[in-house]
C-alpha cells in the first residue's frame, strides 16, 4: 500500500502545473495599453550606481537621507561610500 502511495505521488510531479511557463503565449511580460512614464510620475524611485557609473539595482526613497533596496542588490563587502543614488523627481 505504502508503495503505491509512493508511485502515485511521484507520478503527480510529472503532470503539468497550471500557470506554469508553458501555457503562456510569447507576450507575457510585455506592457500591454500602458503608458509611458516620466520621472515626476514615480518620485518615489531611485536608481543605484557603483563609483563605476554601473546600474546596481533599484530602490525606494524612504527618507531624504534613506533608501530601501532588496539585500541580493548588496554584497557584505560592498563599499556604499562609493554608490551614487538617483532619484526620479
């Protein structure tokens, strides 16, 4: 019986899950009737760079002198001193 239960279970694994990448169509992702955006519609945004001028990530304005971002965009060895942010606005 245990066994069966096993096959069975295992055999769920292979069936397609719905909403999975397969069942949509080659748009998805794509903005669809929108609208174009400027920076005073979004002052709320703010753009992360190295001393590089290299894009690092996205974030939200906090405060004037705060502002959040998701931790995969840091490294624990990670100079901040050097980051530049820019805001929309």
């Amino acid at each position: 019986m245990d066994s069966v239960v096993i096959g069975i279970s295992a055999l769920l694994f292979l069936l397609p899950v719905p909403g999975s990448s397969q069942y949509l169509d080659g748009r998805c992702g794509l903005l669809t009737n929108g609208k174009i955006a400027n920076n005073i519609s979004s002052p709320w945004m703010a753009y992360l760079h190295t001393s590089e001028l290299l894009y690092v990530c996205g974030g939200t304005v906090i405060t004037e002198k705060l502002v959040l971002t998701a931790a995969h965009c840091t490294r624990a060895s990670e100079q901040f001193s050097n980051w530049r942010v820019y805001r929309n606005g």
